[in-house]
C-alpha cells in the first residue's frame, strides 16, 4: 500500500496526504527518498499513530549488531503534532451538514492556531514536507487550506484542493476501515460509512471555514504570526 490522497502544494514545498498505509521499513524508506521528503508532520493522535505507525529499516551497530529501529531516517525529521478530533472543540457526531464540518474546522484553529503554526514551520525552514493526519482531509485539510493561503494561493485554488479530496475517499475509507478491524475488531462498519458528513469533503464546508477564516483572523500572516511563526517565517511560506 502506500500513502494515499497524496498531492503537491505551495510548489511542491508541501505535500499533503493520508497516514502510511501498509509500508514497510523498506517502502518506507523508499517512498521518503522518492519524494524528497524532509519532514513529515504527523497529526495524528497518539493512538493513531500506534495503529499505522512511520517504520525505517533497522541500523546496524558499528560492533555488527541491529540497533532499535529509528521511526524516521536521520535526514527526515518527524514532527508529532497531534490533535484529536475527539478530544477538542466539538464533537464529530454533532457534524450533518458541509457548514457544520467548516464550523468544526474553526474551532480546532481558535483554541489551538498554535497547532496550525508547528505544522507549517518545517516548511517555512524551507524543508520538503509531508503534512498528513490519517486520512489527510479534515487536520490535513485547514493546514493545507492555510498553507496555501499563505503561499499566494486564492481561495478557489484551496476549495479546489479540499475537494480533490473526494474522488479518492472510497479508497482511503476501505483501507482505513480495514486497518481499524484488525486493530479493533469491535469497530462498527457504520463508523466509515461515506453517507457520514464527517467523512466527506464539499466544496461548501471549506467556504465555510473560509469565510469564518477571514471573519474571525483576517489575514492569513497576522493568524500564522499571533499562533507563533516569525514575521521571517511567514514571509518564507510565500
């Protein structure tokens, strides 16, 4: 397997995606080099992260013997950001319509805009990065969303890369699905759905989170500073 939803921003400074579905310490490794990848931010919570975990092959001691496996190689660094949709603002049950799933989107960014700040400082460094949450559409999605806005881009440009979203969710949701049941064999088969809001990407949600965007910080720079990027790093996102 591999990650999925995966696509180029900002020039390709940024890449977006789903969690590394299926690869191996030596697809891993692979995937990473074939990318360019500097860092990866990982958005995902903690048991997330337990379920489809980042693997690198094992180093070799000088003395011949296998050193503990590193979670990334050492050119890559890996940046664990997590925040867990079920442990902040809002609640992923309440979401029935596009402007709900917008409106959860805002509320991540007001009570934690320094979350947004860590994800995108890697690349404001001017490192190649891979930001990706578990299905890389709603975490992934408002850090891209302001990523992109930072970089220039227009606010059709990044409703229009929210939606791209939606032609590659049946595929992420089976594989997803798949992966919660052999970790948690309880888990409904309802739960991913694609009738559920929360696991669709329209084009109105993300207007919505942009509306309320430009309503609630303005500018994309003077949110980015106040989360706790330099003026120096803001302007390297453009």
């Amino acid at each position: 397997m591999a990650v999925l939803n995966l696509r180029p921003l900002a020039g390709g400074r940024i890449l977006r995606g789903s969690q590394p579905f299926g690869l191996d310490a030596a697809a891993t490794s692979g995937f990473l080099a074939e990318h360019g990848i500097q860092a990866i931010v990982d958005l995902r919570s903690e048991l997330e992260r337990s379920l489809v975990p980042w693997l690198v092959p094992e180093n070799v001691n000088h003395d011949g013997g296998h050193a503990p496996a590193a979670v990334v190689p050492p050119a890559v660094e890996l940046i664990n950001n997590p925040l867990d949709p079920n442990a902040i603002a809002g609640s992923l049950q309440a979401v029935q319509t596009a402007e709900d799933l917008g409106e959860l989107y805002l509320g991540w960014i007001r009570l934690r805009p320094g979350w947004v700040a860590d994800a995108l400082r890697p690349v404001a460094q001017g490192k190649r990065t891979l930001v990706h949450c578990s299905l890389g559409k709603d975490r992934t999605g408002v850090v891209s969303a302001i990523g992109l806005l930072a970089a220039g881009g227009t606010e059709d440009e990044v409703v229009a890369d929210y939606a791209a979203t939606t032609t590659n969710l049946p595929d992420v949701l089976k594989i997803m699905a798949e992966t919660w049941r052999l970790s948690v064999p309880s888990t409904p088969a309802e739960y991913f759905s694609p009738d559920l809001m929360i696991l669709q990407s329209p084009e109105a949600a993300m207007r919505h989170f942009l509306a309320g965007f430009a309503k609630e910080f303005g500018g994309v720079g003077g949110f980015l500073r106040e989360a706790g990027l330099t003026a120096v790093e803001v302007e390297a996102l453009r």
